[in-house]
C-alpha cells in the first residue's frame, strides 16, 4: 500500500468516523492483521474505544476479522472499500437517476448506517419524504418498499451473510467469532414483509423530550418493543453492481463516440438484458441472439431486422471489439466485451494527465506511441511532425515523468551509442499505475484544503448556523417580517460575502473531488481488467 492510499484513507476515515476510528484504522492499514491486545497496545486507546472503533468499522465492512488456527482473532482492514468512501456521492446520484427520491434515499441510508433491515430502512426513508412534502401528505410505505425490492431485483443492494443456523452441540465451546456466510441465491431474494404505514413528520422539541422520557420510562419497567418481522435480515449496497453500472455506461459513450448513437443503443440493450446474469469478473457478457436484440430494443428506435442484423456485424468487424460474435444461431449469437484490458487499443482518456499537464503535441506523441508500440526519435518527429528540437524535449519530459519509457536494442555486443537503437515505448500499466497514485494524492490534497477551508472560517460558519436556527424558530411562531430582517442584519454585508466565497470554494472543490474519483475509477478498471486478461 502506497503513502498516498495510507493517507487518503486516514483522511476519509477522520472525515466520516471521527479520530478514534481513524486511529484504529490506521494501525490496521499499517501494520496488517493483528489481535485486539497489540491494537490496544500500539493505538494507545482504551481497550473499550478500540472495540467500539472495531464495531463501527465491521459495521461498514471497512475492516474483517478471521479465526486463527489457536484460537484468537485478528482484524485486518480492507483498503480497497475505504477508498470506495470517495464514490458514495456518485452511488447515491447513480441510484436517484435509476429509481427517484425514494432510491437516493434507500442508498444513502444503507451507505450511511453500514446495514439495515428493509422495515428500518423502509420507514427511515418515508419519514424523510414525509419531511420534504406539503403539510397533509405523507409518504406510504409501500411505495418505498416497491423501491426496495427493485433495487434487489437489479443486484444494486444485497443482503449481508448471517450466522448459519446449523444446530450447535451443548458440550462444543462458542466460537471466538461468528463465521458468517449466505448462499448466492439467497442474496437477492427480498423476505414478503407488510409494511403498513405512512411517514411520519419530525415533531417539535417539547414532543421529542416527551417522547425520550416516555422511552426511558418504558425500558426502565421492562416494556420491549415489537420485533420486526424481517429482524436478523440485514441488507447492504452491492458496490460492485454499480461499478458495473459505471462501466457499461463508459462502454456505451465510447460506442457512440467512435461510430454513432444507434449502435451505443445496440450496446446498451444488449448490456441491460444481461447485467444481472453477467457475473462481476466476466470479460464478457452472456451469448445473446439477435433476434433476442431486436425484441429488446427500445420502442423509440424503429430499426428493422436487417439493419440491426448490419449493426452487430460492423460492430463485431471493428478493431476494438467491442461486440464479438460467438455463434450462428437464432440469426447470430453476439457477447459484449467487457474488460477493457481485452480491447485492443488503451482508451486514450485513460491517459487524461498526458494532454492536460504537457500539452497536446505531447498527447499527440502519446497516442502516436500507443498504436505505433516502439519509434526511434526520427519516427516520432516525422510521424508526430514536431519539428526535431520539440520533440527531443517533449519525450525527455515524459521520460522523466515514467510516461514513456526507452528500450535499447544494440548491434553489436559492447552496447557502444553509435550502433545501438533507442526506441521509444510506452509501458502502459506503469504509466497507469503512476497516474492512479498522483489521483489518489491529488484526491488527498483537496480534501486537506476543504478542512483547511472550513477551519479559516469556523467561528463565521457557527455564527451563520446560529442565525439560521434563530429565522427558523422565529418563523415557526409566526414572527413579523421586521423581526426576521433584524435577525437577518446579525451578519453583516462583508460576512455574506466571505460566507458565498467559501460556498463557492468547498462547491470547486466537491466537484473536484468528484472528477479525479472518475479518472481513478477508469485507471482501477484498466488495471484490474489487464491483469484479468490471460
């Protein structure tokens, strides 16, 4: 693990969990699995905040703990999901796109507790509905649970593994821990709940207090509420579905960026009728017919027979292969092909820092590279048509950057200047790989300066936060107009100014954020897919 992941991860954990967690985070990724005693001992907490921590982290599936052969079990963090924090805002925009309000919020409530039950998260998510509707409307229960059952229909949620049920001998010891585990077809199947209901509104805070002391009450004489009928069966965001998601649709924009929009269409169809049955690590998707195709297509595009029969050909014909065809029947059975380690040519947006930090006579030099494999400096000038002194500089620059990479290939034996090739190439998992590392940095640097920006200007951010809760109050009891601009004019004029400025500021940043996480989704999936590749 890098310094630049080690530091990022520290930075997201701190920013979600607090420092407690980030500590115990921290160690883990460190020093590797380890037992709860060295934990205590080299984070310097109590042993009491170190479980917590432990709980918290589990909770997410941030850390995962394993039995050892003697008996004692250590706890190992899991890099890779705290780094997919960074994406949460992206799942939660991809699942309002896909399923509306209700499934933003089913997503962003299952991302922000770990994992619920579906009658909790059914009735979170209609009690926030219910909040941002007109006085009088609520949100019903059944239409969130529709939501929800869609959502594991379409593998974008799925359930946790349990505890197995297999009866235990009353003279065999407990386990130190719980192996949990579930069967792949029951991942999806959603329990038959009846959720009756509706929202319910927040209620003022004299009702909240009564209603915490009446909870209070109830606990202290031994009441227990009812059990719902779905408790144990815990649900949790398949990230992997929506890698799959974002993948298809990089798929589709490339389609219709290198030939035109009905074959991306043709694409996208044949994705969407096998992107449940496709599994995770496949280089392709299920065989599909093509008249399977043309039943599927969309209603809108009226394409006959023949001409989707012309499509799939030019589209199974191109270099890049992005549709193969792997039988004759039912008029020609055609697969997807979805490792892009298996496409031929990198895509040249892979390489974004190419163009961007050198200029586009250097991303020029790139892409000639990448399809040429090995120049000499003379090929690349007369083929780039850089004049000689530019592009001597221009390679030398991406040379020092391990962009590019130089391959000697002597005549003679004695490796003498004069009788030896120097061949220009590009080494393209280094300069992936290279390029992830300086996102994940720059990731980290962004976010260092949004802490920094809100610690600048904390008292002016606590002081808007109190003015706004006092407007509220004041409104809620109906106050007159004079009173509210009074309260109002507690901020003064260059104090808005300063407040918009830093608004503006964390909102660049956000969507910084968000742009270099696109960019390192792309290179983990070259990555990961060329390695994949035999």
């Amino acid at each position: 693990m890098t310094q630049a992941e080690l530091r990022l991860c520290s930075l997201l954990l701190q920013e979600h969990f607090g420092e407690i967690v980030e500590e115990v985070g921290n160690s883990l990724l460190r020093t590797g699995p380890r037992p709860l005693r060295l934990l205590v001992g080299d984070t310097g907490l109590l042993p009491d905040q170190v479980k917590k921590a432990l709980c918290v982290l589990i909770q997410h599936s941030l850390v995962r703990y394993e039995v050892q052969p003697r008996g004692c079990v250590e706890y190992e963090a899991r890099s890779e999901r705290i780094l997919r924090i960074l994406r949460y805002p992206r799942y939660i925009y991809t699942a309002k796109t896909l399923y509306g309000d209700p499934g933003e919020l089913l997503v962003e409530e299952l991302l922000l507790h770990g994992h619920l039950s579906m009658s909790c998260a059914v009735a979170r998510v209609a009690d926030r509905l219910t909040e941002t509707m007109e006085d009088g409307k609520t949100m019903d229960y059944s239409e969130v649970s529709s939501t929800f059952v869609r959502l594991a229909d379409t593998h974008f949620i799925q359930r946790c593994p349990m505890v197995p049920a297999n009866p235990r001998s009353a003279k065999a010891p407990p386990p130190p821990a719980p192996a949990l585990a579930i069967a792949e077809k029951d991942m999806y199947i959603v329990p038959r709940l009846s959720l009756v209901g509706k929202g319910k509104r927040r209620h003022s805070c004299d009702e909240e207090e009564e209603g915490e002391h009446k909870a209070k009450r109830q606990k202290q004489e031994g009441g227990t509420s009812k059990t719902p009928p779905d408790d144990g069966i815990y649900w949790q965001v398949n990230l992997e579905r929506f890698h799959q998601h974002f993948r298809d649709q990089a798929l589709v924009s490339a389609v219709a960026s290198r030939m035109d929009q009905t074959s991306s269409e043709v694409v996208r169809t044949m994705l969407r009728m096998s992107e449940v049955t496709t599994a995770s690590g496949a280089s392709h998707t299920q065989p599909l017919s093509s008249n399977e195709i043309f039943r599927s297509l969309p209603a809108g595009y009226n394409i006959g027979k023949q001409v989707l029969d012309q499509y799939l050909a030019l589209l199974a014909d191109d270099p890049l292969e992005f549709v193969g065809k792997s039988g004759d029947s039912g008029g020609g059975t055609y697969t997807v092909s979805i490792l892009w380690g298996e496409l031929g040519v990198p895509r040249p947006e892979t390489f974004p820092s190419s163009g961007t930090v050198f200029g586009s006579r250097c991303a020029r030099i790139f892409r000639l590279l990448l399809r040429k494999k090995h120049l000499e400096q003379k090929q690349v000038e007369d083929f780039a048509m850089i004049p000689a002194k530019e592009a001597k500089d221009m390679l030398y620059r991406m040379l020092s950057e391990n962009l590019v990479s130089l391959q000697e290939i002597p005549k003679t034996p004695d490796h003498a200047p004069s009788r030896t090739f120097y061949l220009y190439t590009v080494n393209v998992m280094a300069a992936a790989r290279m390029l992830l590392h300086r996102c994940y940095k720059s990731v980290a640097n962004l976010m260092e300066r949004r802490q920094h920006e809100m610690r600048e200007n904390k008292r002016l951010l606590e002081k808007s936060q109190r003015v706004e809760a006092i407007l509220a109050s004041m409104q809620a009891t109906g106050a007159e107009a004079a009173q509210l601009h009074e309260v109002e004019e507690m901020i003064t004029g260059p104090e808005r100014q300063q407040l918009e400025t830093l608004k503006r500021n964390v909102s660049k940043i956000d969507a910084s954020e968000n742009q270099v996480d696109e960019t390192i989704f792309v290179l983990e999936s070259f990555i990961e897919s060329t390695m994949k590749k035999p």
